[in-house]
C-alpha cells in the first residue's frame, strides 16, 4: 500500500505546479486534509502565479508597523506605519500583479490613512474586515497563534476564500465629523468620573479639601472643552448641506435632541450609501441572535453586539425618552411589554424601530412621522 497521496489541487485554474515529490501521507498537512481538519491551502509552495490573476495580499496593521503578507507565499515584508512606509508598501505592491487584493482589518486610526492611501489606487481592490469576523475565520483554519506575520498571512487567505465587498470610502467631512463626536463622547465619560471622584473626596473627613476642589476645576475644563467641540462640529454639519438635511431630520425625532444628533450622525455619515436598513441594524449590532439546537437548547435570543458600541450607546437615550414623550412608540413599548418582552428587550426593539425610521427619513428626505413607523394595531 503507498503512502503517497496527491497534494489538493489550487482553484487558480492558471497556476503551474513545480515537479516535486508528492507529499506523504504521514505529514501534518496531508493528514489533517485526509480527515477533513485542515482546510486545503489555497496556494502551494513551488507554484507560479500568472500575473494576469488577482494577487491576494494581508497587511496586519499595528501603530508602528505595516507586516505584508502574498498568498501562497512563506516570506513576508514590513514598512513602517508612517507617510513615507505606505509609499514604500504601495511600491511593493505595485511589482505583485497587475491586479491586487488587499486585506485589511479595522484598527481604527492607526488603519484609516494606510486604507486612504491604497483606495486610491487603481489597480488595487481594498477589504476592510472586522477584527472579530477575522479572527472567528482564523480559528475556522485551526490558527491558535496571534502574531502578526500570522495574521498578515490569514487575512491573504481571507480575501482569496472569502466574498469580495470593496471599502467604500466616506467623505472628508463625515470623517472629522465622527472623530469629533467620539472625542465628545470620550470627554463627557472623563468629566463624569472627575465628577464621580470629587463627590467621594468631598464625603471624606480625612482627605485634604483642595483634592475635591481640583477635581472640581478639572471637570469644568473638560466641560468647557466639550462645549466647544460641540460647537465646532455643529458647524461643520451646517457647511455641508447633506449634513445639514439629515441634522434636522434628526431633531424632528422626539428624544433626539441636538447633542444625541451629533452623536448619531455622526457615526452615520460614514456607512456607505449601498447599505439597507437590515445592514444598518447589523453594522449597530442591535440584530438578534438566536441560539437553538434540537428540542434542548432554547436560549433566549439577545441582540448580537457585534457592530458600533458608539451608535447604539447614542440611540439609547434617545428610545428612552421616545417611550414617554411619543404616543406612538410608547404604545408599540407597551404591546411588546404586554406578550411578556422584558423592559430592556422592549427598549431596544424600540431602538431598532427608530434606527429604521432615520433609515428611511435619510433616504425619502423627509421629517419623522411616528403614526407610520409605529403604525397602530387593533
């Protein structure tokens, strides 16, 4: 009986394997593919790619260093995080192929100018993942190490399997926008617990006054400068006219006010215009998530937590205002209470009504209408 087996063929159907023994079936690789453990690699050591195809690239992006990664290749190259490194990684990724295919995860800030820079290019396609959807599809592949050659390597193995969705690149304007409105949001959480800390030095006998009086003075800074930020970014929404439309949709909303405007705008502006309602839910992790199995396994559906913590933190207020000033979400509010919805499931389906209801505000350009978003039901 030999314990030779043939190696898996590559779905480029163009590329030319090199003459070389077959892999044993003894070896890790080709025994895990033998039962089904491992998935079969997309590219093989020795194989020629023609420069006509579509080149797979991850670039594992961390503050100081970009590490690239080509798929089917062992060998990766790495660029320093500034102006100068992306000019040198596009450089290199100019000689790849004809075609490139670039796989990024979301690493906020320290990705935003390196994505800019690559959507720029015409020959280039650019993804950019979810860390958390990557690292389920690194675990799918059995990868227990997080490095970032490794994950420079999965994210080249993620754009070759995975479906292709092109980033879409937001305006200049609804990107200071939401870095405003997410300063905003960091400030206030700041001035709350310098607030929190005088109100717990000030019930000491024992501590020193002025420590309560400088808390004091600190958390009024901060108040200041949230208060000219926020003007800063109002402006903002009224030089651009998109903005401005949808701002004033937005507070005829009851229990949007012109903070909660900011907040929520802000985070919208950026999601690209192909997106639909449902996608909208998703992309604010207010979808549910069920979890059955069989007749046993009943869990209770929760919402799945898995898009924008900013948006959903700025949509709360708003619903919970909306339960009590509007006619027409207190009453959905209520039946939901009545078919045995608990408060804070209730509140968040109201949250999710009114995300579609700005959905379809910003799309029709019109005002909110509460009567046709939570319509009555006899």
């Amino acid at each position: 009986m030999s314990l030779k087996r043939e190696r898996p063929p590559s779905f480029l159907s163009h590329a030319v394997e090199n003459l070389r023994p077959m892999e044993p079936a003894f070896t890790r690789l080709a025994r895990e593919v033998a039962q089904d453990r491992e998935p079969k690699p997309t590219l093989h050591r020795g194989m020629i790619m023609n420069k006509s195809e579509v080149v797979c690239v991850g670039i594992d992006v961390s503050a100081r260093e970009l590490v690239a990664a080509v798929g089917g290749q062992e060998a990766e190259q790495r660029f320093p995080n500034t102006g100068s490194g992306h000019e040198a990684l596009l450089n290199w990724l100019r000689r790849q192929g004809s075609r490139t295919r670039v796989c990024v995860e979301a690493s906020g800030n320290y990705s935003l100018d390196l994505a800019l820079a690559l959507s720029r290019q015409s020959s280039m396609e650019l993804q950019v993942v979810n860390p958390r959807l990557a690292r389920r599809f690194a675990e799918s592949l059995g990868k227990r190490s997080k490095t970032d050659p490794v994950d420079a390597h999965m994210l080249a193995e993620f754009a070759a399997r995975m479906p292709f969705t092109a980033w879409q690149v937001p305006s200049t304007a609804a990107l200071q926008l939401r870095s405003l409105v997410r300063t905003i949001a960091a400030l206030t959480r700041m001035a709350t617990q310098e607030k929190n800390r005088k109100h717990a030095a000030a019930a000491s006998l024992v501590l020193a006054p002025m420590i309560a009086r400088e808390l004091q003075r600190h958390a009024r800074y901060l108040e200041q400068r949230i208060a000219k930020l926020r003007q800063k970014a109002q402006r903002m929404v009224i030089g651009d006219p998109q903005l401005q439309r949808r701002w004033q949709h937005l507070l005829s909303v009851p229990g949007i006010g012109e903070v909660s405007a900011l907040q929520i705008l802000g985070e919208l502006a950026v999601l690209p215009a192909t997106l639909d309602a449902r996608q909208w839910v998703a992309q604010c992790g207010l979808d549910p998530k069920h979890y059955e199995s069989g007749s046993s396994v009943q869990a209770t559906p929760r919402i799945s937590k898995a898009g924008n913590r900013y948006l959903r933190a700025a949509l709360y207020m708003p619903a919970l205002v909306a339960v009590r000033c509007d006619a027409a979400a207190a009453a959905f509010y209520g039946r939901l209470q009545q078919r045995g919805k608990a408060k804070l499931a209730a509140l968040t389906a109201v949250m999710r009504k009114l995300l579609h209801g700005i959905y379809g505000m910003f799309r029709r350009d019109q005002d909110y209408n509460g009567l046709e978003l939570f319509p009555a039901r006899t």
